[in-house]
C-alpha cells in the first residue's frame, strides 16, 4: 500500500557531496579539482561573479542583525511582587501568571528592581536581580 511513510527515493536521485581538498588519498587533493592556476582556482572568487549574477545579488538588500536562541526573559518589578503577594507564599511562573502578571509560564521569569522587599515570600524557579538575592539573604 502506498502512503507517506512507505515513500522511498528512487536510486541515483541523491548523489553525495564531493569532498574536495581531503588529502590526496582521497582523489581530490593538492589542487582539490580546480585545475592548476587562474581566477577560477583562487579562493574568494564566487560561481556568482563568473556568471554575471553580481549585479543581481548586489541589488537585493542584506538581512541586518541576528535573532537569539534564548528567549528574552519576562520582567517582573520587585514593586509589583511587593503589591500583589501576601506573606509567605511561593513566586513562581504559575502564580505569576495566574495573577496575569507574566504572559507565558514556559518564558523565563526575571525579578528587576531597586525597591525593597517588604513581604516575605519564596521564590521557585525564578531568576533574580544581584540586589534582590543579596536582600533575601
């Protein structure tokens, strides 16, 4: 029966990269199949340039900046921490969201801020600022 995951490549569909510049026992040594001298052998010089695309790709605007892997963390003050909690109960991800104070549980949380803490609470699974850890301590 054929379906999605019974699908198979036919043969000689995939041919594997030639790995150039491995050593001569290899094959592809010392010159790495760039023949002897000329532009075409020199390194820097891209298939684009050859073929007259350089125009093109100059035209096309380059992507700025890069996006990081880790997330951003969620900021929470130590003011709102100090309004919205009573004594003795626990600061996680899952309180602070379930008093809307953070949009996501999975984020990281952060506690920022120069106020004191005026309300004694625990802290699970929750990142903080220099000056709040040296408070609770």
């Amino acid at each position: 029966m054929l379906s999605l995951n019974t699908i198979k490549k036919s043969s000689g569909t995939r041919q594997k990269n030639k790995r150039v510049g491995r050593g001569n026992a290899s094959g592809h040594g010392t010159y790495s199949t760039r023949g002897q001298k000329g532009q075409k052998s020199r390194s820097g010089v891209t298939g684009l340039k050859r073929l007259g695309m350089k125009k093109q790709l100059l035209q096309i605007p380059k992507s700025r900046g890069f996006r990081s892997l880790q997330p951003k963390n969620q900021v929470v003050s130590v003011s709102a921490i100090n309004s919205n909690f009573k004594n003795d109960e626990t600061v996680s991800p899952e309180t602070l969201l379930a008093k809307k104070m953070i949009n996501s549980s999975t984020l990281p949380v952060k506690i920022l801020g120069k106020e004191k803490l005026t309300v004694t609470v625990k802290f699970d699974k929750i990142k903080m600022s220099e000056g709040l850890k040296s408070q609770i301590k």
